[in-house]
C-alpha cells in the first residue's frame, strides 16, 4: 500500500485535475490523504465530492494552520 500525502491551499483551480489524474492511474493499492491549510476557496467542497467517488481519498479536516510546507 502507498500513501499519498497532499497538502493544499486554495486549490480550486487544480486540486479535482490533480486527483482525478491520481484516480486513473492503473495501479490502485493506494490512499491519498489531504491536509487542507485552511482554504477559503471551493478547495474542500472539491475534495469532498471526490471522496464520495472514491474511498481512498481522506480529507483531514483538523482546524491546523501550518503556513506552508515545513
């Protein structure tokens, strides 16, 4: 099993391409995990809706500010 681990930041205009292209992938034993950083945009809506097509995807959604990647 491989995790993915993608953080995001107001997103919108990328994160359902970047998904999706991880969805059509022909190896499936993964996870993505997602670290939302406090998007104010349709981020999390986007993911949200992704996670109901697919189950590997996790959105944690844990009120966590880092401001960046460190």
């Amino acid at each position: 099993m491989i995790d993915i681990l993608l953080a995001t930041y107001n997103g919108e205009k990328f994160i359902e391409e970047q998904i999706e292209s991880l969805l059509s992938q022909t190896y499936k034993n993964w996870k993505l995990i997602i670290h939302d950083d406090g998007s104010n945009d349709n981020t999390v809506n986007i993911i949200k809706k992704l996670q109901e097509k697919d189950e590997r995807i996790i959105l944690i959604e844990d009120g966590i500010k880092c401001g960046g990647a460190g």
